[in-house]
C-alpha cells in the first residue's frame, strides 16, 4: 500500500453486507477500515433469512457454524401457512419440516439458516474486532470525501466526541444502505423501478404462543384478513420473539394502535408485549452503475429489493464476495483494466432479477382477493376458504420459500472476464440446476467427508482437473507470467468428475466458473488475459461523479493500484 494511504479500503456502513464486505477483505489479506455511525444495537431486526450462497460464504470465512448455531430452535417448525388469523382458520400450508429434520441438500453444503439481525450483527462484530485498535470504528460518521486519481480521502465524525479527522484510502465501498448518501454524492442515479409504499412492522413478544398452537405453529404466517393485514407474521427467534409487518397505510386496519392490530391476528388470548412500530418505506431501487471511479456500491446502497423472497442481503453478500476478490487482485498487482468495472457488468443484472422476482411475490400477496366472509363460521365463510386455499396450493407461492435459481442459480455467463464454452445450446442457460457451465457457481460435490469441492476455492483460481494434459505446465505457466494465483486439483472421485462435466474446469476465486473444456486451450495466455480483466475493456473506469465537497473525480484507473 502507498505509505500515503490510511487504510487500503474504507467501508462505509456496518450492517450485515458492510460487515460481510470486511470478512471478504480480510480473508484475502486486504487492509481495510469500517465506519459505522451507531454502535450496533438492533431495536428492530430486519432481516432473518440466510441463503445458501450466502451461507457458503460464511462457511469459507470460518463462520457459518456460528451463524447456524446463534440461536434459532433445530424443532420448531419452518412451515409457512395462510390463515384468516393466527391460530384461526388454516386455508393452506406448505410443509418444511424443521431445521432438524429437513431432508439433506444435495446441491449446497452450507443449506440456508435463520439468524435475525440482531444475532448476526454482535456475531460479525465480534469476529472482525470492535476494540481500539481494530478495523471496525463504532460511533462514526463519514461527513464527506473526495477522490483522486490516487485514492479516496474522507472526513470522519467520533459521534461520541464530535472530533473531525480525515482518513485517505484507495478504495471507498458504500454500505450505507437504501437511502446512500455515499451513492448520492457520487453522482450516481437509482431511480425507482415499481411503486413505492408505505408499510409498518410491529415486534412483539408473545412467550405462550408458540406453546398455544402446538401443532398449528409456524414459521411464517400469511394473513388474510384485510388489505392491511395480508402479509406475514413471523416467527423471529423461535421462542417468543415475533414481527407482524402491516401494509396500505390509510386503511382503517392499518392506522389503530401496534397492540390492537397484533391482538387482531392472533386467535388466541395470549400475553403480547409490543417492543416496537417502526413505519417504512418499501422501494425497489438498482442503482445506474455499481461504481464511480474508486467508489463501490455494495447491499441496499446498490440495489433494494422487496423483502418477499429473502432476496436483498443475500445479494449484498454475493456483491461483496464479487467485488472482494477484484479489488484484492488489484493490491496485489494482477488485475487488468478490465477487472473492476466488470462488478457491474456481473451483479447489476443479478440485482435486477432478483428485484423483480421479488416484487411479482409482493404483488401476488397485495392483489389477492380476501372476501369479508373468509373468517365467518358459516357454510359461505367455508366455501371461500375452500376456493381460496385450493387456489393457494395451485399457485406459484412456494417459490417465495424456496427460490434455488435466484440463491445459486445465477450466473455471469456474459461476463467479458468468462470464456464462453461453444458446446452449449443456446437454451441450455434456461436451465438452472448446478452445472459447470462457464459463468456458474461451480458445482458441490463432496471430494471426501466433510471436505466440498467449494472448500478448494477462494485463494486464487482453481483448475481442476480430472484426467492428465502435457498442456498443463504451459496452462500454469500462463497465469505465473502475469503473477496470477493459480492451484491445479486433479481429482478422479465419481461424485465430483460427474458435476464438473468436463475434464477441465478454471475456478475464479468466488467459486464461479471462468472456463471450462476437453482440452486444456492451445492458447492459455489469451484465457489467463481474458479471465482477469486484462482482455476485456480499456481500463477506463466509470465516472458518475465527483464525490462530495469541491474536489475531482479519479480520471479512471481501472483496475490499476
């Protein structure tokens, strides 16, 4: 690092992506400092569901037993069930067994675990160090930066003290969140893609209700009862803990007080305790461009989706393990010009699918019809629930529960850094099941006991390789001539000859496949160029803005140091 430089990144935002963005950096040795201008209480958590990317990317950071074991109850049932109120009619469920005693995945050695935000932020904390010292800085504000052709310098707030510093990092990562003064000062637009509306979210403790319903828990209850009360109640922490997310301000259901709307949907006379009511606004943002200059968006400051699905800090997470590892290669000094746009050119379309996978489960929950006799007793009452849960059960809305191409189904198949494999149908990209396709997260398979074929990726590329090449000295030779890490596995067990589809297959260092074949190519400098940004682009970066106060952008550098 320039003697002239701070820290090597600055990361503004210490949520669950800003902070899954430090242990990405940390894992490649990348020096970093995160700011965050609260200090880390959770009055009201947010977020709950971890998917199985994501938990991959934990398993690689050394945490994702920590993540699974934080607290939520291996027996209490995941099922999701519509209902007219909780422990009321019951018009469909969709079964899901238990943390415990769900089948095994065969396609993920890390399966999505839930973990609300308010264990997983202290978790994070924790293992990155919030200590005098450490990476992590509490209690700080970033009140403005400017960038050069150098790097990022910005001012720093002690919102304890109110004493200013300034800090000069190469790179700056925003994980600010939906509202990222960090995106708006970089001059970079998100315009909204669908209608923005207004919602609350009461939490509540309920410490009978789990054992009143007995065998009519649930993980998720969907409501439906009003045009206010038709999204889920939920189950947060498996013991007492609940959130009851309300919609349509302006209906008369929506506007009574936090305790009356949760004694509305809950059957039973049990105690509540109201802990908050928080109102929010749903948006569904992705932004223009991930980057400008040595500016990065990464989470809610790059892209907001609606939670339905559990989509948005999974994608955050993806983006900081993208971005990690290109901003890694540039300090290290094998990036092509190339390397660092090529984080929008990959995430942004991934954002954008998963925003509108989101938005069409919101959609179906906001226009589904709830005639006013669904609750009453009476044979009308049943005929309703009836045509309503056969209608649920036809429909789409298990997807909402259980969406693999959207959590590892994704693919840079377009990529300029990914070497297109000719052999493939055109249609064959339709088909999202695990594959070695180039651009794909590369398959799970279990090399031996407790060991997956994702576990030999992360430092540096991987080829594996199942069958003996004399090209291969010449393949590694390639990669060593512009200083790239490169490993070569030679692996003949079944399991994981069958998933890897070729005999040859080039592994980035996030797990996805840059290039696959037969043979290894006659010309692997031209892949060694092309899968590190140096064949791909001009090195130009992409300039939205100036950052704050007075001073000038960086020129472009790309993926220089």
């Amino acid at each position: 690092m320039n003697p002239s430089h701070d820290t090597g990144v600055l990361i503004v935002g210490g949520g669950p992506t800003g902070m899954a963005t430090g242990l990405e950096l940390r894992s490649r040795g990348v020096d970093f400092t995160l700011v965050e201008a609260g200090d880390g209480s959770v009055t009201h958590p947010k977020v709950s569901a971890i998917g199985p990317r994501s938990m991959e990317f934990f398993r690689r950071w050394g945490m994702a037993d920590r993540v699974r074991g934080a607290g939520w109850p291996g027996d209490h049932t995941l099922d999701c069930v519509w209902v007219t109120r909780v422990g009321g009619h019951e018009l469909y469920r969709l079964p899901r067994r238990t943390m415990d005693t769900r089948a095994p995945f065969r396609h993920t050695p890390e399966p999505d675990a839930i973990c609300p935000q308010h264990w997983l932020g202290p978790l994070l904390r924790e293992e990155l160090g919030v200590h005098p010292g450490g990476p992590v800085r509490m209690r700080t504000r970033m009140t403005g930066f400017t960038q050069d052709a150098d790097g990022v310098t910005a001012r720093l707030t002690d919102e304890a003290t109110g004493r200013t510093t300034t800090l000069r990092a190469r790179y700056l990562i925003a994980c600010d969140g939906t509202s990222s003064q960090v995106r708006k000062d970089a001059g970079i637009e998100a315009p909204a893609r669908h209608r923005t509306r207004v919602c609350r979210n009461i939490l509540f403790r309920a410490p009978r209700l789990r054992e009143e319903l007995g065998e009519r828990n649930a993980n998720f209850f969907y409501l439906l009862m009003s045009s206010a009360l038709r999204f889920p109640l939920r189950a947060l922490d498996g013991k007492d803990l609940y959130r009851l997310t309300v919609g349509l301000l302006g209906h008369p259901d929506s506007l009574v007080d936090a305790e009356t709307l949760v004694r509305r949907a809950i059957a039973h006379d049990t105690p509540v305790e109201v802990l908050s009511d928080n109102q929010w606004h749903l948006v569904h943002r992705v932004a223009e461009n991930f980057r400008a200059d040595r500016v990065f968006l990464v989470g809610d400051a790059a892209h907001t989706l609606s939670p339905s699905g559990g989509f948005g800090m999974n994608t955050g997470i993806c983006g900081a393990a993208d971005l990690g590892w290109k901003l890694a290669a540039a300090f290290d000094g094998w990036a092509g010009p190339g390397l660092l746009d090529s984080y929008t050119t990959e995430r942004r379309p991934v954002a954008l699918e998963g925003l509108e996978e989101a938005n069409r489960h919101l959609v179906r929950a906001w226009a589904r019809e709830i005639p006013g006799e669904l609750n009453d007793d009476t044979p009308e009452g049943e005929r309703h629930r009836r045509s309503l849960g056969a209608d649920l059960a036809a429909g789409p809305v298990a997807k909402e529960f259980d969406a693999p191409e959207i959590h590892l189904g994704f693919s840079y198949a377009d990529s300029p850094l990914v070497v297109p494999d000719p052999t493939v149908p055109a249609d064959a990209h339709d088909d999202r099941r695990p594959n070695s396709r180039p651009g794909s997260r590369a398959p799970h398979a279990w090399v031996k006991p407790g060991t997956s074929t994702l576990d030999l990726f992360g430092d540096g590329f991987v080829l594996m390789s199942s069958t003996r090449s004399a090209r291969t000295d010449g393949f590694t030779r390639a990669f060593a001539d512009r200083r790239v890490p490169l490993t070569v596995v030679h692996c003949e067990v079944p399991e994981v000859v069958e998933s890897l589809e070729r005999p040859f297959v080039l592994v980035r260092p996030d797990g996805h496949v840059a290039w696959r074949g037969h043979e290894l190519p006659d010309d692997p400098a031209a892949v060694a160029a092309r899968v590190t940004g140096a064949g791909t682009g001009t090195g130009t970066g992409t300039r939205a803005g100036t950052g704050t106060d007075s001073g000038t952008g960086a020129s472009g550098t790309g993926g220089a140091p």
